[in-house]
C-alpha cells in the first residue's frame, strides 16, 4: 500500500490487551486497543488523523491551522499541540460559551496558545462557512491558513485508521488472534470510515461496530459511506461502499453529546478500579456502555472475541470531574 504523506506524530503500534476482570464481570471475552496510549498531549485517535493532515497542510507551506469542535473537543487539542510543535498557529471554533471555566481541554487549547472562536450551537451548523471565512480574512492578511473539517474526518484523516486496520491485521496475525469484532465510538466518521477502507484492502475480518455518540446512526452511515469511496477515488483503489455494509448501533447518545450521565459516570468508575484504565463521559465511556449493554441483551453474542478501540479523550474528564463522582462512592477519598 502506497500511503500519501504523512508526519510521524503518534507512538505506534499502540498495545492489544486482554481486559480479564471486565471479560468475567460482563460474560463475554473483551480485548482492548490502546490508542490512548498514542502521546501525550497528542493522544488519542486524532493524531492517527493528523498524521496526514498535517503532512498536507507543510506541503502547501501553510502556517495556520484551523478547526472546531466542542468546547472540550479531543481533536481541537491535538491540532493546536502539533501546530505548536510545527511552529504553526491555530485557530479553533469551539461550541460552547467565552465564559466557561477553563479546564481539561479548554485550559490545554489556551495554555498552548490557540485563538479560540466561542460559537453558539445554531452558529456551529455553519462551522464550516465560518472556518472558510476566517481563513480568507488571514489569506488577505498575506497568511497561508489550513482548514480541517471536524474530527480531521475527510479523506486525508481516514488514512490514518486505513493504516491501523493494517496494524491491527498484522497483530492480530503475530498473536494468532481471532477477533470477531471491533467495537469503538463514532463521533464524526472518520474512524469508521477509515478502518472500513483498510478492512478491505488489508483482509481484516472483523465485524466492524460502531456506537454513535451524537447525532444519529443514519447521519453516520451515509457519512462513513462518502468518506470512505472519497479516499477509494482519491487512491485509485476501486472498491465500492454500500450503506447496509456500515454497522452504527444507535441509542447510547443519552441526554445529548458531552451531556453528563450518572449510569455511564458510574461504569466509568468501576472499569478504572477493575481495569486500571480511564474511559471519558464523552466517547469511550458511551461506547462501553453501549457495547456492555448490547452483550447483556444479546445483540452482541457473548461467545464472540471483541476487541474494544479506546480512541482516547483523558483530558475532557477534568471537566466533567462533578458528574463523574456519582460513581464514587462517600468515604472512598482518602
């Protein structure tokens, strides 16, 4: 496979483990893929994005990077810590409120230096008119701005989950492991969209899973479908997508994207004491729920090896440090 470029940014291969207190509490056999183990500030499943996004943006002598997302957006983080590590700018248009208290990664964006735009929820449905004018206001200025869509979900940052499913293929081979399912959070598409082109290119048998957390299952599954024969066309590949290939299991989105929910802050909690591993109330933490759930309804056969994709999101938890203590119990802070 002939990649496009791309700038070495994330710590790869991220690791394979078995998750064993988790496999015997919830009856099924669960592995986990660490891909929030991908850096540090750059953690996460973004930087697998980034990777080709960025090496784009150098290539066009670009000096700004600009893109959105909420307010504790994993990915706005990501690009404003590899802008600064290129000596680029950022300039982020985050939905939410100029007064908010700056925590996890709110604090993060501003500590390193992002120009943050507050947009309200009916502003951020034209985010990208929003993104396009701000870079032609810098272009006239004699600035060379890139735009990156939400998530870094096109055709450049699937490539990044196209070469994961070649890294997962090739683990899975070395550890003669039979995964059935791969399971993950879908919050703007591109994951999905990538892992679905490298399943196919790189023979990955697994059943592909995901587990909406905004929007609905419909939305992505059209989304998934156009990324995904946008970076077939770009590389001249020749497969086709159809949406009943595309597996988005609704439901889970709760009391809305980034909304605080007890019954998840309470399984959040009781994965870190059994598992030593942090999921976040946005992403991961839905996404186990959702999966955990599904087996203990059958939807999901308990005799399957599944392996679950930590995407990352460490740092948004510091904000919703209040609703996550639902979960701990009085008396348990020593």
């Amino acid at each position: 496979m002939n990649y496009p470029s791309s700038v070495p940014l994330a710590l790869l291969p991220t690791r394979i483990e078995r998750l064993p207190r988790l496999s015997t509490y919830s009856g099924s056999n669960l592995f986990i893929k660490r891909d929030d183990l991908t850096g540090c500030l750059t953690s996460g499943n973004k930087i697998r994005k980034l990777e080709f996004v960025l090496a784009d943006a150098l290539e066009k002598k670009s000096d700004t990077l600009i893109t959105c997302g909420g307010i504790q957006s994993n990915h706005a983080r990501a690009t404003t810590a590899v802008a600064g590590r290129y000596g680029l700018e950022s300039v982020l248009f985050l939905r939410g409120e100029a007064n908010a208290l700056a925590e996890g990664n709110l604090w993060l964006n501003q500590l390193l230096g992002a120009k943050i735009r507050y947009i309200d929820e009916k502003a951020y449905a034209l985010v990208d008119q929003l993104m396009e004018e701000e870079a032609g206001k810098l272009r006239s200025r004699g600035k060379r701005p890139y735009v990156i869509p939400e998530g870094a979900s096109n055709w450049l940052g699937a490539m990044g989950y196209v070469r994961a499913a070649e890294e997962m293929r090739n683990q899975f081979d070395a550890a003669a492991l039979s995964v059935d399912r791969i399971v993950f959070a879908c919050g703007s598409g591109g994951t999905y969209a990538g892992l679905l082109v490298g399943k196919k290119l790189f023979g990955l048998e697994s059943r592909l899973t995901a587990i909406n957390v905004c929007q609905s299952a419909e939305h992505f599954v059209r989304k998934i479908c156009d990324i995904s024969s946008e970076t077939s066309a770009r590389l001249g590949l020749g497969l086709s997508f159809e949406t009943g290939e595309v597996e988005v299991l609704d439901g889970y989105v709760r009391e809305g994207y980034a909304e605080s929910d007890p019954e998840i802050a309470q399984l959040i909690t009781k994965i870190a004491r059994m598992e030593g591993i942090v999921l976040d109330t946005v992403y991961t933490g839905k996404a186990m729920y959702g999966l955990l759930d599904l087996i203990s309804r059958s939807v999901i056969s308990n005799k399957e090896n599944i392996l679950f994709l930590h995407t990352g999101g460490i740092f948004s938890l510091f904000a919703y440090r209040k609703s996550l203590e639902v979960g701990i119990p009085r008396g348990s802070q020593q």
